[in-house]
C-alpha cells in the first residue's frame, strides 16, 4: 500500500507534501512482517516528532491492537 501526500500543515510546514508513505506485507515463517517507509520527507523542524509518531502509531500502538485488540492512540500534540 502507498499513499502520497498531496497537502499537508504538520506543525505549520508543508513538510509531508509530496511525501509518499509505503506499507509493504512480507509474508515469513512467523507470520507477516510490516516494513514502513517515509520518503521524500523535507527538512523540518517537525522531523523528530514525525517519525516518534510513527514508532509510536506502528509499532506499539498498531502492534498491540493486532496482538490484542486494543491500540494505544497517540494523544494530541
């Protein structure tokens, strides 16, 4: 799955703009492996906070759900 970003106000940037989001399933022995990538990304002050919002949303919240059922949503920054 790919999105792309076609607008974007991430903390007052344009940061995400033209970015593209890719959520690639790989079947293996253990079951399915997601791999995430964020590319085309610009420089921005937002940078840090984007990409722990994404460990956070992928790999512990949407981890979890998948495990158990209940997620943890990311609050409001």
């Amino acid at each position: 799955v790919v999105w792309t970003c076609t607008a974007s106000n991430m903390q007052n940037t344009n940061a995400w703009e033209g970015s593209t989001m890719t959520f690639d399933l790989v079947s293996d022995e253990s079951g399915t492996t997601m791999n995430f990538t964020h590319a085309h990304y610009k420089e921005s002050p937002c940078y840090d906070a984007c990409s722990d919002g994404w460990k956070h949303s992928l790999g512990t919240s949407l981890k979890s759900f998948l495990e158990t059922g209940k997620g943890f949503p990311y609050p409001e920054t």
